[in-house]
C-alpha cells in the first residue's frame, strides 16, 4: 500500500529561525556581517587576542577594546577606510554582537565613549577627503552610441551583450541584482491600446528596496521600434529564440560550435557582475563603467526628458523620489561647459561666446570653406538630419536679436490692416498711454528680418505676445 503523500510541510524550530533570519537579513546585510567579523578577527590575529574573549567581557572592557579598535581601522593596504566603509563596518558588528550577545554597541549607553571614538574618526576622515559618497556616473551618450556601435548581433555573445544593456536600461536594474534568477519565462510580449508591441516582465523579484510588498519593482517596457538598427524588441525576440530550450534561463554561455547558439549552461555571476566592465574595455570607452552605471543613464535620462520623479521610480523601484537625487542631479559635460563659457564671456566678453559657437559648429573664416556642396542642380545637398542645432539660453536669444537683426519699425495686424507704429532708439513702440492700454493685448509682430551668414540670405519671423 503506497504511502499517502502529506499536503502541509512540517517545519522545525530551526527550520522556522532560519526562515525568520531570512526574512530580516537580505543578502547584502549577511554579507556586510561576515566582511566586519573577518575585519574583526584579522585585527585580533595583529593585536594578539583571541576573539572568543569578546563573547565573554564585561561591556566596560569591550567599550576599551571597541574604542582601540574603531581609532586603528585601516585597509589592507594600511590606508585609512573611507566613511562609509567605517559606517558598514560597525553595522556589521552590531548585527553580529546582537545574535551572540544581545548588545547593541551603537544605541546602549555603556558604548558612548567608543561610539565617540567612532564619530571622531569619521569626521577626521571627511576632513582628509575620504568621507564623501561616490555616486555611479550615468554613461556618456557619446559612450552610449559608441557602445551600440560595437555591438555585433551576428554572434551569440554580441547579441546578448546587446540584450543584456538593453534590459539594464529599459528596466533601470541594480547593478547585479537577480541577474543570476532571472528565468525566460519571467518575460512576455504584450500590446498596448494603439497597437504596439512590447517587452514585459509577468514575473516580479524581489529586490533591495521591495523585499515582501506587493508593488512591481521594475514595471519598465521595452516597446518595438520598427525598422530601427537598436529595437530593443527585435533583439530580444530574437534572442530569446535562438536561446537552448532546454534551460529555462535568460543568460546562456554562447556556444562555440555555433555563431548564434547558446550552451545549456548558465552565465556565471562573476562573468554578469563584470559585464559592463569587461564591455567598457572592449568597445573602447572613455572610462570604465559598471552594471550599476546603466540603471543611473537610465533615471538621468528620464530626468533630462522631463518626467516626473514619481514615474521615474515606477521604473527605477526606489522607494521614494528622494532617492534619485544623486542621478537626477548629475549635469551632463555640455552643461558643465556652457555654464564655464558663461562665466568666461563675464570675464573676456562676447568673443568667448562667438569662439564657442565657431568651435561648435565648425566655422572657418574663408566663406567658401563652410558653405555645403551643391548638387549638380545647383542645390545644397543638405537636410535638416544632417545638422546638430545648439541649444541657447533666452539672454543668448536676446542678445543674437539684438545683435543680428535691424528693423526700424515695428508692426502689428489689426483687422488685417498694416499700422506703422513710431519706434524709439531701442526699437520699442512709442505709444501714448491711451494708445499702450488699447495695444496691451495686441500681437506686435517684427517686420521678417533678414540676416547674412557667408553669403546665404535667411529670413526669419518671430513673434511676441
């Protein structure tokens, strides 16, 4: 007679603790635990004490040795720890004391004088330079373009590098986090109400900043762009087919008998933890980048489009918008310098500007050298694709009005009929203040300028309201 197989599980106690610990500790935070006891140990391995002689006493004696031990906290390359390692490291020590002794040596009071030691040495740490956080850089989009452009999807590796980016970006992912879990079937297709195609994922994991809630951590999309080089849709689908069927997991080592085939073998965590890295080396790029510098071009990005912070965390996860700050707030090396020139043409006047401008777009002082060829038809064989337009401020607008354009008068439609209005040296209207009241809600429209740049005549309207 067979067995009959029991519907519930039966736990242990210890069963039941370790579920317990689980759930209070993430991986990061047993991580954090078992770096501070190494950190603890190697110190007591050089200060000749046992480490077991803390377990045993007395706090007065532990806020001695805690005190000796946070002012002589160096690397192990003898250089003093940053801030936030020292900080990690106490916490560390804290959880760790907490499970063996049940002291807190941060909040209880018989600690105030090592806790003293500990802010003391921080804050000589912050004065040396070493106390401030290093945020990840977002990557260039000069670093961006030329990545894609190393991309080589006609092999195994090349298209998933490009899935690979693909998916950091449009689902803004922490650094390594569940790289290693993420399944094919975590991810499906959908359409949205006009029609177009796109990525999903119907699966949500677990992450830093969503543990046990309920809300979708990354409810990105990767949306088809038809007949475009880098679709993030096209490329998926297309991975995703030419992956092994016989293990369900997106990151697959790349076969070498085939040029798109895939091994049943999974990608190693070391080898996706270094993906960015190893990429940034290979495609030539200005600087070495990590995985966590994706998800920051992500919400900088979004962030130089104009949405709103509490969309941006839909996507990102963070728990609050407070949190994309340090992404948010990063201004890109074009910003940087027209915020330089602005305060060198303070300094050396308008020629800065005008140097700029040159540089920018390429102006030569020979006419002949900056006009576009002509077609056989006489035409300029140029469009509108071909030119990258720079961005001005409203002073900068101004001054190119002032400084380009001469009108001596001004003109405004009234029941379409032409009315001259008398202007003065400045080129404003001269109006009584009957007449100004009548005109306040007028549309004063310039008459077309004309200005010559290298022989090319350009008119230009404009409007004030």
């Amino acid at each position: 007679m067979t067995e009959k197989q029991l519907r519930f599980v039966n736990l242990s106690s210890s069963d039941l603790n370790n579920l317990i610990e689980k759930k209070k500790k993430s991986v990061n935070t047993i991580r954090v635990i078992s770096s501070s006891v190494s950190v603890l140990r190697s110190f007591c391995d050089e200060t000749g004490r046992d480490v077991s002689d803390l377990y045993a006493i007395p706090k007065s004696e532990l806020q001695e040795f805690l005190k000796v031990f946070y002012g002589g906290l160096r690397s192990a390359d003898g250089e003093a720890y940053a801030k936030r390692s020292m900080i990690s490291i106490r916490h560390g020590l804290q959880k760790y004391f907490m499970k063996k002794r049940k002291i807190d040596i941060v909040n209880d009071s018989d600690f105030k004088e090592a806790n003293t030691v500990f802010l003391a040495m921080c804050a000589k740490i912050k004065k040396e330079g070493k106390g401030a956080v290093v945020h990840k850089e977002p990557i260039t989009r000069s670093d961006l373009q030329k990545l894609y452009m190393f991309f080589n999807v006609e092999t195994a590796q090349g298209l998933q590098d490009k899935v690979f980016v693909h998916y950091m970006l449009y689902f803004c992912n922490r650094g390594r986090e569940n790289l290693i879990g993420l399944r094919i079937s975590d991810f499906s297709t959908g359409t949205d109400s006009e029609g177009r195609r796109f990525i999903f994922k119907q699966r949500d994991h677990a992450t830093k900043n969503h543990k046990d809630d309920e809300s979708n951590s990354q409810g990105g999309r990767m949306y088809e762009l038809k007949d475009q080089p880098h679709c993030p849709y096209s490329s998926f689908v297309t991975y995703i087919e030419k992956l092994n069927k016989d293990l369900d997991v997106l990151w697959q080592r790349p076969s070498n008998k085939s040029q798109l085939k895939y091994d049943k073998v999974a990608v190693g965590k070391n080898t996706l933890a270094e993906k960015m890295k190893n990429l940034s080396k290979n495609a030539g790029l200005s600087k070495i980048y990590t995985n966590h510098c994706l998800r920051a071009t992500s919400i900088t990005e979004l962030d130089r489009s104009g949405f709103e912070a509490r969309h941006i965390t839909s996507i990102s996860g963070h728990q609050s918008e407070s949190s994309i700050r340090s992404c948010s707030a990063h201004v890109c090396d074009e910003k940087k310098m027209d915020m330089a020139m602005s305060i060198s043409r303070a300094i050396m006047g308008d020629s800065v500007l005008a140097e700029k401008t040159k540089n920018v777009l390429g102006l030569s002082t020979n006419p002949a050298a900056v006009l576009p060829p002509q077609n056989a038809d006489g035409e300029d064989d140029i469009t509108f694709e071909d030119i990258d337009f720079l961005e001005i401020t409203n002073s900068q607008e101004q001054h190119m009005l002032e400084t380009v354009f001469t009108s001596e008068t001004r003109k405004t439609s009234v029941n379409r009929e032409i009315i001259h209005v008398p202007v003065d040296s400045r080129n404003a209207p001269l109006l009584s203040k009957h007449e100004e009241k009548e005109n306040r809600n007028l549309k004063f429209q310039h008459a077309a300028p004309v200005m010559n740049f290298h022989g090319s005549t350009v008119n230009v309207h404009y409007h004030y309201y």
